[in-house]
C-alpha cells in the first residue's frame, strides 16, 4: 500500500485529507493521477483492493480546494468524488476545533 516513509519529515503546510467515491465513481483513476503528482501523498486507502471507496491523502490545503474545485465541475451526482479534511474520531460529543 502507498504510505510515506519515515525518512521523509513532514511538511508542515500538508494536511490530511479524505477523497471519497461516491456512489462507486471511480477512485482508482483519482489514484492513478495522484501518484504522480509531487504535491499529492497518498497515506492509505481503504476499500476492497480492486475498487477502493477512501484515500487518505496529505496535501496543502490550496490543493485540496483545487481538487474540490475540479471533482466538483467534472463529476455528476451519480458519479463523483468528494475531499474532506481528515479529522480524528472521538467517543464524545460536542465542538471540535482543528486548528
């Protein structure tokens, strides 16, 4: 699986993201793309190995509203991808701040 090393150290301006396929869009051709772009790691991907659902990837946050921007004009409601920023889970409720 995809993954950063750890001789690599983390870019400060990079920030987890979560890309999404909706309704089975296709994530594998996302993948495809983003593995060779340098501003694009990609840290996991979650789903059955021959159609993913999730990649968690890090990218600056200017990118991930580019790609939002992108899979927004270029998808259909039927057949999209969405970007999220990864946020961690917690058992209680209540007002979470990421910054």
């Amino acid at each position: 699986m995809p993954g950063t090393t750890s001789d690599t150290p983390p870019d400060p301006a990079k920030r987890r993201f979560l890309v999404h396929a909706a309704r089975g869009a296709p994530l594998n051709d996302f993948l495809t793309v983003a593995a060779t772009d340098a501003d694009i790691a990609i840290v996991d991907i979650i789903g059955p190995r021959d159609r993913p659902h999730t990649a968690v990837v890090e990218l600056t946050a200017d990118k991930a509203r580019l790609l939002d921007q992108h899979f927004r004009q270029t998808g259909s409601p039927s057949h999209q991808l969405t970007i999220e920023p990864d946020q961690p889970l917690s058992m209680f409720s209540g007002p979470f701040d990421p910054f």
